[in-house]
C-alpha cells in the first residue's frame, strides 16, 4: 500500500507536464474499486501502469499538482479499523506527518464516514496537505487521499469535499 501511495505523489507532481488533455467534470467509475464519484472539471485522469485505479490531477500549484489518489481496493471492516492501518502506515513512513483534525464525512449518496485532515513535508521538503476520506458501505471500506500543496489547501479542500460528497457505491 505505501508503495501506492510514493507513487500517486509522484504521479501526481508529475501529472501537470504529461500533455493529457484535462477531461470536463463527470462521473468517473473506479475500475476495481466499485464506487464512483464526480471529478473536478478540467482534471487529469491518469490510470498508471500496474495500478488499478484512476489518479485524477490537476496543473501543478506551489510545486505540486493537487490528485485525487485512490488508497487501494475496498477493505473488510469498520471505518474506525481502517483509519487505525492508514494512519499508522503514514506515520511509520513520514516522521513528520501529523493528524490536524478527525471529523464525520457523509456522501451524498448517504454512505457514512471520517475525513482525516493531515499534513506532511515531501522528500523535496514542500508542505503537503493530505486529507484522507474513508467511507463505509456495507461491510467495505473505500479509502480515497486527497493532496494538495498546503499553501493552497484552502482552495482545493472544498473541491475535494464536492468530489468526495458525490462518492456513490456501483454494482
């Protein structure tokens, strides 16, 4: 999962220069994943190699390009259980990641869940706001990461939020 993780930063600092055209906002169905959401309008959509998700990115801003990173498959269990793992592997992984807040997140759709604020400096030593969505349905949990430059934060939380907020569950 960490190594998901590395490379949707990198991807995402990367995605801005790639020359993909940015695709109008709609309502991407995650390969793997059973879900789907709305994306911000004029967002790239980048599946890499090996991955079986879409990373959604946008021009770079303050050295990176705010994504929209899948955290991997859906998981058994509860979304306490699971905000449990996924903090614990940032923090095993960043010395300097730090949780800012925990609060409830509802779709819109009404699955039920926690969005983690957090932030963390890059290996080049940029300040990265994270915010990490974890949604229950049913006995699943899909865990989506949000990350932009913190310097920027205020403007692309709220988009963030919207997408999140249209996360619906697909046959």
């Amino acid at each position: 999962m960490i190594n998901q993780i590395l490379l949707a930063l990198c991807v995402g600092a990367l995605l801005a220069g790639c020359g993909e055209a940015p695709a109008p906002a709609g309502r991407l169905r995650q390969p793997a994943g059973e879900f789907s959401y709305v994306t911000p309008a004029h967002w790239r959509r980048t599946r890499p190699a090996g991955m079986d998700f879409v990373i959604v990115a946008t021009n770079a801003e303050a050295g990176l390009s705010a994504n929209i990173f899948v955290e991997g498959p859906p998981r058994r269990g509860t979304v306490r259980e699971q905000a449990a793992r996924l903090l614990a592997v940032y923090r095993d992984r960043s010395r300097d990641y730090a949780v800012i807040r925990q609060q409830d997140f509802n779709t819109d759709s009404g699955l039920p869940g926690l969005k983690i604020t957090a932030c963390r400096r890059t290996k080049e030593s940029l300040s990265l706001a994270l915010y990490h969505y974890l949604l229950q349905d049913g006995d699943r949990v899909i865990r989506v990461t949000c990350s932009c430059a913190a310097s920027v934060a205020r403007k692309y939380e709220p988009v963030f939020d919207a997408a999140m907020k249209s996360l619906r569950a697909e046959p």
